[in-house]
C-alpha cells in the first residue's frame, strides 16, 4: 500500500526475462500491494502477453519508454522497474528521476565509465530514489555472511576469496550467444555478470577498495577452436553434435524440455519442440560456439586491497559445473566459507571461549572440534521454498528486493529502508572499470583514479 492507503502504481520497461519473470510475476502476485498501471515494451507478443494478465489498459501500453515517461502524471504513477537492456539505463532513469519518480534500476547502471558519470552528474540534485537491481544483498545467504562479519564472529578479516562460477551452459547462453556476448553491445564481463560479486565484496569490506589488478581472456569461445567441419548453426548437421559440451539442441530442446520461461523464452513465443529447433536453426541461441560474435572473457581473476589491509579476489570462469557462487573469507579469529546455490555456511572460529551456536538466525546443524579442539559450526542459509518448491531467482534475493523496494515506496522513508541505493551501488561499478583497465592495460589501478 502507499502513503494513502492504495496499492503502488507501477510502470515496467522492457518485459523480456527480468521485466516479466523477475518483476512481472511478482507484482503479479501481490496486487494488494502494487499494481502495474502501464508498460513499455517494442516487442507485440511481450507486451500484449504480460499486459493481458496484469490488466494494464489498452491506453496504457507503450512500445517504447519515453510515450510512457511523457505520460507519467496521467498514469498517476508513484515508481518504476527499469528492466531495459544494458545501453538503455541512463536516459529513462534521468527521465524518471525528473519526473519524481521512484525507480527500481537494473544492473549496470550504466554500461561505460563515461555513461555513469553522465548519471550521477544528471541525478545529482534531482534527490533520486533509487534501488539498484543488486539482488545479493537481498539473499539469506549474503545478508548471513555479512552478519557473521558484522558481529566480529571471525575477528578482524585478512582475506576474502569469491567465485563466481557461472556454468558453461549458462555462460553460452548469455555470453557467447546471448545478449552480455560483445562488449561494444552490452558491457565488460566484470560489469555485466560480476557487478553483483564486485557489490557484495565492497559491501562485506565496509569500504572501497585502494588499487585493482586484473588478469583473463577469451581463451576458448575463438573461430580456432571450432571442430572440424562445424557448421554456424549446431542443427544443420554438426559432426561434434555428439560430443561438444555446448551443442544447442541438447540443451534448449532436450534437458530443457519441460521448461518455458528463462532461457527457454528469449528463444521466441513458439517454445514447442518444433518450435525451438526452429529458433535454433536461425537465431543467436543456436549458433555454433565458436562462430559467434562474441569478445567477453571467459575467465577472469581481480585482486582487490582494501585500507586496513583485507585484501580479496575475485575469480570468474565460465568453465564450471555448477552455476554458483562460493566465497571463502578468512580473519584473526575464524573463517567463514560457503557455497550459494545450497545456502551452505560453515564458521570455524578458533578461541577455545567460542562454546555456543553463532547468533546468525538459522539453525545450526553441527557444531564439531576441529584440531585444536575449536568451534566448527554449519548451517544453511537459504529462503523459504515458494509454493512450487523452488527458492526463486537470485536465491530468493529478486522477490525481497522488490518486496523492499516497494514498501520503501509506500512508506515514505526510501533512504532508510533501501540497501541498494545509487550511493551505496556506485562503488560496484567503479571497482568493475577499475579491474577492466587493469586488464587491458597490465597495470594496478588505483581506484581513486577511476572515480570521479
Ligand atoms: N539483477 C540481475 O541479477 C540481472 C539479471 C539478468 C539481467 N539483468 C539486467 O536486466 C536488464 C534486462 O535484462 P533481460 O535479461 O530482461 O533482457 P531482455 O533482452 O530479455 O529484456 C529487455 C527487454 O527490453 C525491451 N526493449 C528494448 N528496447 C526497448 C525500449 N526502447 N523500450 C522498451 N523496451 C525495450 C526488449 O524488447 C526486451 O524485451 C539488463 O540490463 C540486464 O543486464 C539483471
């Protein structure tokens, strides 16, 4: 509800995978507290689609965002989800902002150094309210380790190791063939898929980092190590269909049979059998590979070094089985690892004092000696299961990011209750082009010379 008493009136731009199944499905869900009013979105079949079952009026649905933004005192409207691709963030969040609305913006910000100094000049003294996408933070997993820090469970921390293993089917789909392949078309991988990673590390060390250094390629996706003979597209007669990792089909028409939402819908409307083979006759998802356009690393390790000495690493690969994240800090008084996708926590604290369970609000499932006879204790931190039995996108973080920025909506106190704020996300973005400089380059930078 809002300041008076009525649900939120919400305005989406772009319904492809994060408009629809990440945002869309929620408001759908809870119309008591929000109502999508009106959306923008080029693409009939999406726009009528997701209208049709939100109950958006035929005067309310817009093929492109600013007709919507031009119309935003008409519509009444209190907020909108900006869920646009990556190079068109900057223009509707400015016009947004202008126009006093709250704004849920996706990640990137902005795709380029240039682009989101261009935003924080714009926004500044337009007193914007905005939630940037950075789910994580939202997730029992994430909000657990940085209570485990927060409480000096572990002391003074020394090192943070994070991995972002992101899948090689999951890095095929978006990164070779899908829309985060071409850095001219989207953004840097370390922007793209790793500004979450880049947020939480900034938000667990309490601070920015001083210097980055990066290292990594694209060792793999290249034309050379294509098979013998393979053809553009893996349908039309691969002669390694039976033994490439990535051929299409088995992916998008066989494991993936049984679903129809991401990434099986970016494919088009029609996802029977016959109509992903189709899809993947001609379109980008069923290119071979190694034929694409593809120019994003595929593998990736930064340094950070933070003031008071913590110092952090990022490594990202596409060439992992599981998609996940796994995290391993290490401090004066105990270690803290886990594993996202399971919610998996174990906190080994070394003082022989340390007798009881951690304070961290889940269960602990052990507590057992370790060599010196020290504290080791486990737990899973992960969100109530839905009524489907899954945990939702982002480990539960994509529904309690909108739930939150919602209510902060309604609330009136958007400062206090958002943890996503422009302020607190710029660091991310900043510490990204700081490791990509330092990647092209073969160079530590210092981050003060990044930002601005
Ligand atoms: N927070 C996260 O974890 C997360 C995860 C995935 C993607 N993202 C980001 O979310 C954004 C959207 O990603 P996606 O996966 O939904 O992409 P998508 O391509 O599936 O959806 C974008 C939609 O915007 C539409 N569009 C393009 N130009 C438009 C315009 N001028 N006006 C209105 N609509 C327009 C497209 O037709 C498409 O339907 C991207 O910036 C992406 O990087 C964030």
């Amino acid at each position: 509800m809002s300041a008076n008493g009525r649900p939120v009136k919400v305005a989406i731009l772009g319904l492809g995978g994060r408009g629809v199944e990440s945002y869309g499905q929620w408001f759908l869900r809870h119309r008591d507290l929000a109502t999508v009013v009106a959306v923008a979105e080029p693409l009939e079949h999406r726009r009528e689609t997701f209208a049709d079952r939100a109950g958006v009026p035929a005067g309310a649905r817009y093929a492109a965002w600013p007709a919507l933004l031009d119309d935003s005192e008409r519509l009444g409207l209190d907020a909108v989800v900006i869920a646009l691709p990556d190079r068109v963030h900057v223009e509707p969040a400015v016009a947004a902002a202008e126009r006093g609305l709250a704004i849920l913006l996706e990640k990137p910000m902005a795709t380029d150094e240039g682009a989101l100094r261009d935003l924080e000049t714009r926004l500044r003294g337009l007193a914007p309210r905005v939630a940037v996408a950075h789910v994580l933070r939202e997730t029992p997993f994430w909000r657990s380790v940085h209570g485990v820090l927060g409480d000096g469970l572990i002391g003074e921390p020394v090192t943070l190791r994070m991995e972002e293993n992101i899948g090689f089917w999951h890095f095929a789909h978006s990164y070779v063939r899908g829309n985060w392949r071409n850095t001219a078309e989207s953004s840097p991988m370390v922007l793209a898929k790793t500004c979450h990673d880049l947020d939480i590390i900034r938000w667990l060390a309490g601070s920015a980092p001083l210097t980055v250094t990066s290292v990594g390629g694209l060792a793999h996706f290249r034309p050379e190590n294509a098979p013998e003979g393979a053809p553009t597209h893996c349908v039309h007669g691969c002669p390694a269909a039976g033994t490439c990792p990535f051929h299409a089909p088995r992916y998008y028409a066989d494991a993936l049979a049984d679903v129809d939402g991401w990434p099986v819908a970016l494919l088009g409307p029609d996802v029977s059998r016959e109509g992903r083979l189709a899809a993947l006759a001609e379109g980008p998802y069923g290119r071979c590979v190694y034929r694409s356009d593809n120019d994003v690393v595929d593998h990736q390790q930064t340094v950070f070094a933070f003031p008071g000495g913590l110092t952090a690493t990022l490594t990202t690969s596409a060439f992992t089985g599981a998609n996940t994240r796994t995290i391993q800090i290490t401090g004066t008084r105990g270690e803290l690892s886990g594993r996202m996708e399971t919610g998996e926590l174990r906190l080994q604290r070394f003082s022989p004092a340390e007798t009881g369970p951690p304070p961290v609000g889940y269960e602990v499932t052990s507590g057992t000696a370790g060599p010196l006879g020290h504290r080791v204790d486990e737990w899973h931190a992960l969100p109530p299961a839905s009524e489907s039995g899954d945990h939702r996108g982002h480990g539960g973080g994509d529904d309690a990011l909108v739930e939150r920025f919602v209510r902060a909506v309604a609330g009136g106190d958007f400062e206090a209750r958002v943890t996503t704020t422009l302020a607190a996300s710029l660091d991310s973005h900043w510490m990204a082009f700081a490791a990509e400089r330092s990647r092209r380059g073969g160079s530590v930078v210092t981050l003060a010379d990044v930002r601005p």
